[in-house]
C-alpha cells in the first residue's frame, strides 16, 4: 500500500486525468444524460458530496476521532450518491463546485500524519489514510474513468 507522498500523487494525478477533458466541454453538455440518468453536473456534484465527506472524516481522523460520526452510516452509497446528485449545480459552475470540493479534500489529505499511510503491520489492512483516498479519491476517478470518456468520445462522433 502507497506512502503518504504516493497516495497523493494517485490521487492528484487521477484528478488530472478524470477533470482535463472536462475543459473543453460546453454549458450544454453538462446537462446531457449520459451515465444512467445522471448528467455530468449530476455525477460531479455526486463526487463533491463524498469529497466534503470525506474531507470532514480527514478532519477527525487528524484529531484521532473515528472517521465517521456517530450515527451516520456510509453503507447505502446509492441513497448517499442520490442526495449529492440533487445539489448538482448547472453547466461549467458543476465544475468549479467539483474543483472547490476535490480542493478541500486534497488540503486535508496533505495534512494528515505520515504514519497514517500504509499497510497495518497485524493483518496488512490499508491503513486509514490510503482508505480515506481510494474510496472517495483515487479508487472514484478509476470507476468513472472508462464510462467518462466512453461518453465524451461519443460526443466527437
């Protein structure tokens, strides 16, 4: 399991990867259905959301508290993405709503401790701040990657 320094060099670089096509898209296409019944401000804002989630769990990790509040439970991702997708904003301003979001996130992982990163040493579980970044970082950019940029490719066509 990756460092400190390598798990956010994954994730930034996944950002890089998922968001430079974005730039060249239009108002108009954010709104187009594509993934499912979402659009592209849907799944954006759906990001944001687990981006200032997981922004606030970095918080409380960093003060040694469990990462998620008592009483919220994180398992019904559907229920969870559905909310998020709700607060969509439209058009390019999705975008600045998504940067704003991934720029907290990212702050707040490069705060986290060193000793945060890696493998557990009893039983080799990913320690809590390479799981704080896959899940909602790196591992999201990977689940969106291919259908993203199935999606703009069919645009060209």
């Amino acid at each position: 399991m990756a460092d400190k320094s390598t798990a956010i060099h994954d994730l930034m670089r996944g950002c890089e990867q998922f968001r430079a096509p974005l730039e060249a898209l239009d108002d108009g296409a954010y709104g187009e259905t594509w993934l499912g019944e979402w659009n592209l401000s849907q799944l954006l804002a759906h990001m944001a959301g687990w981006y200032r989630e997981m922004t606030a769990a970095i918080a409380r990790t960093s003060r040694g508290e469990r990462p998620t509040p008592a009483g919220v439970d994180y398992s019904d991702a559907d229920a969870w993405n559905a909310t998020f997708a709700t607060k969509a904003e439209a058009g390019r301003s999705a975008l600045a709503d998504f940067d704003a979001a991934y720029a907290g996130y990212l702050a707040a992982a490069r705060g986290l401790p060193e000793e945060l990163f890696g493998l557990a040493a009893e039983g080799g579980r990913p320690l809590i701040g390479n799981r704080l970044l896959q899940g909602a970082g790196t591992g999201h950019f990977e689940e969106h990657q291919a259908e993203l940029t199935a999606w703009i490719e069919s645009r060209r066509e």
